[in-house]
C-alpha cells in the first residue's frame, strides 16, 4: 500500500542511550540496532498505508520539544522513553498534553529488574504498555497502534 501525504505520520520516540543498541549490553537489550528497529518500523507502516518517522534523543528537553511537536504534526505516538520513564515529570507533563494514542515500549522487562524501573511516568498516557519483547515490542505496538488510529 502506498503512504498517503495527506497521513500524517506515527511518531516513534526513542530516549537516552538507545543509540547504543546492538553495540553493548546484548543481554538486556538484544542484538537489533536501533537503525534496524527504525527500518523495520518503517515497512511496517508503509504495508499499513501510514507514514513513520523515527526520531532518537540522549536530551530530555529536546524529547519533550518532539512530544509538543507530535501534537499537531503526528496521528499516534510510539515510545521508548528509556531512563527518562523513570525520573521526567517534565516528560510526564508532556505526554499529558498529547491527544492521540500513546504506545509505551520497553526493549527489557522492567519487571524483571531493579525496583526504580518499576515506576514509570509515561504509563499513566499510555494506551498499552509493551515489555519484555525485545525489538519485536515495537512490531506489537505499531500493529495495535495502526489498529486504533482515527479516522
Ligand atoms: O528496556 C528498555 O527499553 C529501557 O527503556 C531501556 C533503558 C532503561 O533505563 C529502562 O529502564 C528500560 C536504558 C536504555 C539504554 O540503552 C542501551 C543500549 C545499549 C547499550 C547501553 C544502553
């Protein structure tokens, strides 16, 4: 299917440290580049019909500066706001002012691990929330994501 220019895109947010992925900690994060997720999630909106565009920042400011951004220019947010889940009220802020669907993603089950990542600020605007899965998190959350855009 081809992407209509009148769609506006899904956002795909991406937070600190994330450009790492694939280069160290394998264990906890995989062996899937971050370029790779982006490519992947790419296609899968093009099958769809919808345009993606995937963005990565190690900064809070200009994650939140995207979120205000995707606002008017996007149809539905993907997120992966890395540490920042845990300790960005600001983000947090952000988020609450987004008015379309909101898919959180973590590579990591965060249930699994240390007791500060069990809190996210990003849950409570999220419609899903995808652990655990590795890369493929992002698979499922575009597919549901895609399932629940507005007409
Ligand atoms: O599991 C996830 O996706 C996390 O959002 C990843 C964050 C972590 O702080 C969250 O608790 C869970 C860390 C991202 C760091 O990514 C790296 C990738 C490769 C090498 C080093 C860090």
């Amino acid at each position: 299917m081809t992407v209509s220019p009148a769609q506006k895109p899904i956002f795909v947010l991406q937070g600190p440290n994330l450009n790492l992925l694939g280069e160290r900690e394998p264990h906890l994060y995989g062996t899937t580049t971050l370029a790779e997720i982006h490519d992947s999630l790419v296609a899968q909106g093009e099958a769809a019909g919808v345009a993606v565009e995937c963005r990565q920042s190690n900064h809070e400011g200009q994650l939140i500066e995207w979120i205000q951004e995707a606002r008017m220019a996007s149809c539905g947010l993907i997120i992966n706001a890395a540490a920042l889940t845990h300790t960005s009220v600001a983000l947090s802020d952000a988020l609450a002012a987004y008015p379309q669907t909101i898919m959180e993603v973590h590579l990591s089950n965060l249930w699994k691990r240390e007791a500060f990542r069990h809190h996210s600020y990003v849950s409570p605007y999220a419609t899903g929330v995808i652990c655990g899965l590795g890369a493929e998190g992002y698979t499922v959350a575009m597919q549901a994501l895609i399932k629940r855009l507005k007409p």
